[in-house]
C-alpha cells in the first residue's frame, strides 16, 4: 500500500487534533474530488514498518484524539490488508483514542454496500466513526460538518454495529 500523506496535527478529518493519513488509491473517481492525485495506487510512499511507527509515535501526546483514515480510499482491497494490522497496532497502545474513516462506498447492513470482500468486516469493527458515501459535486455543501456533500453521512459505527441500526454521529 501506498500513502498520499500524513498530517500529525489535523483538525479538519474528525473531532479534535488528529494524526490523518491519506492513503494513495481510489477506483471511484467521484467528480470534484479534493484528493484526486491519490486516486492512483502507486501515488507516493510505501507504506513500511516505518511509517506505522511514525504514526503510533505521531499519536502519542495527550492532545492528539485519534487517528482518520482518509484517500484514496482506505476501503480498496489493497489499502486493508494494510490497515487491518495497523490498525490493531494502534487500538492496542490507544485504547483510549477513536478511529475516524471516510470511505466512497456506502454502509449498510454491517458491512459495505458495493463491497463484502475480505477483510471489510473486520476493518469496520476497528473504526469508531465512518463517513460513508460517494462525493457528489452536485450535493456539495462548505456548511457541512467533516464531509462534502449531502448524502454523505458521519455514522457512529460503534453504536450502528451493536444496534443494528444506523445511528449517525452528532457533533
């Protein structure tokens, strides 16, 4: 997997400051799309060893809330099989910080609507908040709290998961 970008103090991706990574790789290629230089799987650095230890370092100070998983999109079959272990990594020192996640495919039904592949279920069970849903240029909207248009939704995954229902996220 490769990654686009990481930024260690970010404020826009989630609640609070937040270590982000944009991971390189997206087949939707929503029109207007902020980031589509990461379309592109190879865009960028590898990810290694190094880079997870950059981030779990990156995340360490009391101020950082969490980490978000961005692209790209961290849901493409080659971007999971990366974050799954990382991801674990990072709930093992972190209990403590959330997990925030956008993805252009859309949740439903405990797992993801246009893909049931390997590994999405267990990516999911890893994430506190998920922003689901393509960007759509025509819905776009700068009033929208972390996300860009209006049919895409910031879930509390956590509590949908364990309901069974879709609870949204309210900030």
């Amino acid at each position: 997997m490769n990654y686009a970008e990481i930024k260690k103090y970010d404020i826009a991706n989630g609640e609070g400051v937040r270590v982000s990574l944009f991971v390189s790789g997206c087949r939707r290629h929503c029109r207007g799309c902020f980031n589509s230089v990461a379309w592109d799987f190879s865009y960028g650095r590898q990810f290694t060893h190094e880079t997870e230890r950059e981030l779990l370092e990156a995340s360490s100070p009391y101020y950082i809330a969490g980490l978000t998983l961005l692209g790209g999109d961290p849901f493409e079959p080659e971007n999971r099989r990366e974050l799954v272990p990382f991801l674990k990594k990072f709930r093992a020192q972190y209990p403590d910080k959330d997990i925030w996640c956008y993805t252009g495919y859309t949740y439903r039904d405990g797992t993801l609507l246009e893909d049931d592949g390997e590994g999405v279920r267990e990516l999911l069970s890893l994430i506190d908040i998920l922003v689901d849903g393509p960007f759509i240029e025509e819905l776009k909207d700068i009033r929208l709290k972390f996300r860009g248009s209006s049919n895409q939704r910031v879930l509390d995954l956590k509590r949908t998961i364990s309901s069974g229902n879709i609870v949204l996220y309210l900030t």
